[in-house]
C-alpha cells in the first residue's frame, strides 16, 4: 500500500504533464528561443546592476570563480578564504571570518569603488581582481590542512597574470587570503617563497608577536604537531628560512601591545634575534599619529622597496571597541581610521601577497558586523595599493626603457 502523499504527488505530476502539453500552443518555451545580443545587453542593463544589499554574496560583488577548479582562469589579484581555525589558543570561530567579510564587503562595488585617499578605483584599473572562493579546508586534521593551504597558495600564485601589463611586468598574480586564523601565513610563505624563489619580508600588524617559541606553550605532553599554531607561526616562518630578516632587512611588527612570557623581555628577545622591528600600539602617540607609524614603516623597509613584501593584518591590531569579534582580544589598539591611515601611508611597498586574519564574527556582537566590515576596508586599502604600486613599476619600467632607448640614439650621435 503506498502512502497517501505518493499517491497525491503522482496524480499530480500527470496533470501538471497534461497541462503543459495542453498550453504547448502558445510558443515555443523561452530555452528555445533564439537570443540576439541586442536583447541579452537590455537584460542586462535591466537586471545586470546589483545593489549593495542584493546578490550572492562574494567580496565587492566581484565575479567569483572556484578559482582552485578552474586552471584557465586568470586573475592579476585573487581574493581567497582561509577558512581554517583550529591553530587558535583562545577563541574559535575565524572559519566563519571569510564568509563575514564578503558580507561586510556588500557596500564596496566596481561603480563606487573609487578609493579618494588612494586616488585610484582598484576594481576599474589594470588588475583583474576574482573572488576565486574558498580553500576547502579540514577541520579535522591540522597537519592536512596545512599541505592543503600550501597546494592552494602556490596553485593558484605560480599561474600566469591575467592583464598583459602584469605579463610585461614579468609578475606573478597577488593572493590576498581572507582568514581564518593566523596560522595561514605559514603555508602563505611558504608558498611565496617558493614563487618568488626568495625569502620575503614581512609587514605585520598585530597586538601579537606571533615570532613565540613554540616550547613556551608549557605543557607535558610533548608534540610537534603543536608548534603549527596561530602564535608561533612566525618563529616557525623564520624558522624554516622563509624570511629575509636580517640587520639591513629586517621584517615589521607594528601595533604591538600584548603581555610577554614569564618576568621579563625575553619574547622581545627572541623576536629581535629573528630580525624584527617592533614599533607598539602606543608608538602611535609618540611618534605623532599615524603618519609617524607610516613613516617608521617606510623608514625600516627602506623605502619602495622592490623587495617582496607579505602583508598580514591581524584584525585584532585594532581596539576591541572597534574589533571586537577576534581571536584574542587586547584592549588598547589602534583605531580602524589610524589603520586605513598607516595602510595608505606604506602603499609604496611591493605587496606580494597578504592577508587579513583573525576575524571571528561571533563575537562581533548585536549584527553591526563591527569586526568584518574593519576587514572589508582593510582588504580594499590593499587591493588598492597593490593596483596603485603596479602603476608606479609600469610608469618606471616604460620610462627605464625610454631612457635606454634614448641613451642608444645618443650613443649613435
Ligand atoms: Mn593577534
């Protein structure tokens, strides 16, 4: 005996069929139909434009392409999620960080997108930018996940550019990587390493060292796996050689503010014999705002600097006032315009990569989306630096090459 409702679903399928032949009459269905481009172009002039509130949610409304499926796929700048965040030693909840920032992203479009403290639009320049979606991370196993954010990493920087201008400029695609917690540097650097076939230096903004000796985490039950966590991730970076640190270059933390290990500057010292500069929350009064912070910046990379330089911004580098769903907390950040300010202040810097991480939207309390719409903007200042920087190496690459062409004509006189 079957069930009534089979019996009603059936009866109903065999009208629904008869109707349809019934009606066949009336036109050929519209899948049929011959479309004219003309008539494509009105749709889309009708139906084509998205509001900030309308549309499947990708960052800035960009075109989103599983990018890490598709190999043909070319982009100057991918937007990548990272949504990994086992390595945390306080709250969970950054896997959900990506998902947030795209959402807080909504009022940032190709049509209003253009930044007035950059000068430029970064979605209407040179660049092809893609939201090219997630890295399906496992939450279940953090030594594969791990390998797994690598493969992505160097997949998807080792293509080739989309626009001629990145061809010309002989460079490979920028990746900025939505997190997740801070453990994705890691696996970022390691696969720019590989990329760019040198260590990188490194541009951190953080209440956090992140350089810790992973044996500072006291503990009796001994593990390597462990030392892969979202605060040693830089020890572990210099560990393996990925970073350029050295006296002349030397890699950056700014923001800084967190309590150290045991009684004493010790954590400092490690930090320092790993080669960094350290420059504090507070350094923000003292070195007259943010401009001053910048200036530092720029003053320890050495200016524009061709060197490669990764980019990762800990949200939590901002005041918990102003971020509050993070990983770990620490009162008496930045605010988020003296960060947009530092950011346009160091645009000269050659961003290879970067990253923004730490983003935990469950604790960003009451919908204000506070936490993941400080992320959107900072992901848009580094869009719009790294389309900014590009025109500055071509304008110097034509101009390079005019003045060899000039110096041969005069070579020939
Ligand atoms: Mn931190």
């Amino acid at each position: 005996m079957l069930p009534g409702y089979v019996i009603w679903l059936t009866l109903a399928y065999y009208v629904s069929s008869a109707l349809v032949l019934a009606c066949g009459g009336h036109g050929s269905p519209q899948t049929q139909k011959e479309w004219t481009q003309d008539e494509i172009d009105a749709l889309e002039e009708k139906w084509g434009v998205d509001w900030g509130f309308t549309g499947i949610s990708t960052f800035a409304h960009l075109e989103h392409v599983k990018c890490l499926t598709m190999p043909t796929e070319l982009f100057d700048i991918a937007i990548v999620g990272a949504p990994f965040d086992t390595g945390v030693t306080y709250r969970p909840g950054a896997r959900f960080g990506p998902r947030a920032i795209r959402a807080a992203s909504a009022r940032q479009t190709s049509f209003r997108g253009f930044n007035p403290r950059a000068g430029i639009n970064p979605y209407q320049n040179w660049a092809r930018i893609l939201d090219c979606g997630d890295i399906p991370v496992t939450p279940m196993d953090n030594a594969v996940a791990l390998r797994q954010m690598t493969a992505a990493f160097e997949e998807l920087g080792t293509r080739d550019p989309a626009s001629s201008a990145s061809a010309y400029l002989q460079q490979r695609p920028r990746l900025v990587t939505l997190g997740g917690d801070h453990s994705l540097a890691l696996p970022a650097l390691r696969a720019l390493r590989r990329i760019h076939g040198r260590p990188l230096r490194v541009l951190h903004f953080d209440a956090h060292l992140d350089t810790w000796h992973p044996a500072k985490y006291p503990s009796a039950w001994a593990s390597d796996q462990a030392r892969f966590n979202h605060g040693s991730v830089f020890w572990l970076a210099g560990e393996e050689g990925l970073l350029a640190n050295n006296a002349s270059k030397p890699s950056v933390h700014a923001g800084l503010r967190t309590r150290l290990s045991g009684d004493d500057f010790g954590d400092y010292e490690d930090d320092s014999a790993q080669g960094w500069v350290r420059i504090a929350a507070d350094d923000v009064d003292d070195l007259g705002g943010a401009a001053g912070v910048a200036a530092r910046i720029m003053d320890a990379f050495g200016g524009s600097t061709d060197d490669p330089v990764y980019l990762s911004v800990d949200i939590d580098v901002l005041d918990p006032a102003f971020a509050p769903g993070t990983g770990t907390p620490e009162p008496g950040g930045w605010t988020t315009r003296e960060l947009i300010r530092v950011l346009r202040g160091v645009e000269g810097l050659n961003l290879v990569g970067a990253d923004v991480v730490e983003v935990a939207p469950a604790y960003d309390g009451g919908g204000g989306e506070a936490t993941a719409l400080a992320a959107a903007q900072v992901v848009f200042e580094i869009l719009s630096s790294m389309v900014k920087r590009g025109l500055v190496d071509m304008a110097r690459t034509s101009t390079r090459e005019e003045d060899e062409e000039e110096g041969r004509v005069k070579d020939e006189l």
